[in-house]
C-alpha cells in the first residue's frame, strides 16, 4: 500500500472529510511521527505498534572490493515494533498457544 492509496482509504471511510482534507490528515499523522522520532521520542499506536529510534553501535566493516577493514561510525535508526494485534492476526495459529 503506498501514501496515496492510505490517503484514498481515509477519504473513503471518512465521507464528511473530502480527499484533500484526507491527505491533510495522513500527512499529519506522518509528519506527527517523523518529528517524535527526530526528538528521540517513541511513538505508540495502541493495537497496532510503536515506532522509536535505535542507535546502532560503531563496529567493523570491510570494503567488498579491496577487502580493506573499514570503521562504520554509530548510527541512529528508526525501528517499528508491531502491536499485540497484528501479531495475533498475522500468525492465527499462535493465539490459541498463549
């Protein structure tokens, strides 16, 4: 699903709101999250999953055409953790094992 098929869903489930007022919405709720996670903050979207920012430790890489070891510094990453929900409707079977 891309951002305008997501912009097209909204508009079409919310029938009071017209489709630009729907991109309006959809664009808010990303740059809602982009800013949190740019201020170290963790979003949390209950039933669905959390979006928060990992960093990712300096270590050693090599250089695939000379071979040479290379230092890759530390990194900051987004990472998203998926809700209890989508778990359980992802993987059915494992629903009944809890």
């Amino acid at each position: 699903m891309t951002k305008a098929h997501l912009i097209e869903k909204v508009a079409e489930k919310a029938t009071n709101l017209s489709r630009r007022d729907a991109e309006k919405v959809v664009n808010c709720l990303f740059d809602s999250i982009r800013d949190a996670l740019k201020n170290g903050e963790k979003t949390e979207i209950r039933g669905f999953g959390s979006f928060r920012v990992r960093v990712r430790r300096t270590k050693d890489g090599r250089n695939p055409k000379t071979g040479e070891s290379v230092a890759v510094p530390e990194k900051k990453m987004p990472f998203f953790k998926a809700g209890k929900e989508i778990k359980e409707l992802l993987n059915p079977e494992a629903k009944s094992a809890l």
